[in-house]
C-alpha cells in the first residue's frame, strides 16, 4: 500500500495522498506527529480533543482533580 510522494518545496512539504488522508480522517488543520524510525519517516495523526471526548476511564471528578494538580505543579 506504499505510495511514492515528491517533496514540493523547499521547506520540504509533500502532500499525503487523498485515499489516505480520507482512510484516516486528515483534513486541514489536523495535527501529525513525525518521527524518524531507523531509515523511514512516520506521521501518526494525534486525535483532537473532540475525537478524545468520552474515551477516558477516569470519573470526571478524578481527571478533574488530576488537572488541579497538575496545574499546582506547574
């Protein structure tokens, strides 16, 4: 399923083909993560709050007073 990309500008752009960007839900204004894994370069999509909404475990009292000491750290 690899595909061949051209990087377009000098500041190294490319672009992520469409059937991919729509396979995993990258529009504009999606953030990626990039790293270099020996020879090769990864994007992972990092999901946006909305995407995160409900997927917590945790009683919204206990993040909540996670958050608080957190901040308190800070």
């Amino acid at each position: 399923m690899a595909k061949e990309v051209v990087v377009t500008r000098r500041g190294g752009q490319t672009t992520i083909p469409k059937e991919y960007r729509q396979k995993l839900g990258i529009r504009e204004g999606s953030k990626l993560k990039v790293d270099i894994v020996g020879e090769k370069i990864t994007f992972t999509k990092v999901p946006s709050l909305l995407e995160l909404a409900g997927t917590s475990k945790l009683s919204r009292e206990e993040a909540y007073r996670r958050l608080d000491m957190m901040r308190e750290e800070g």
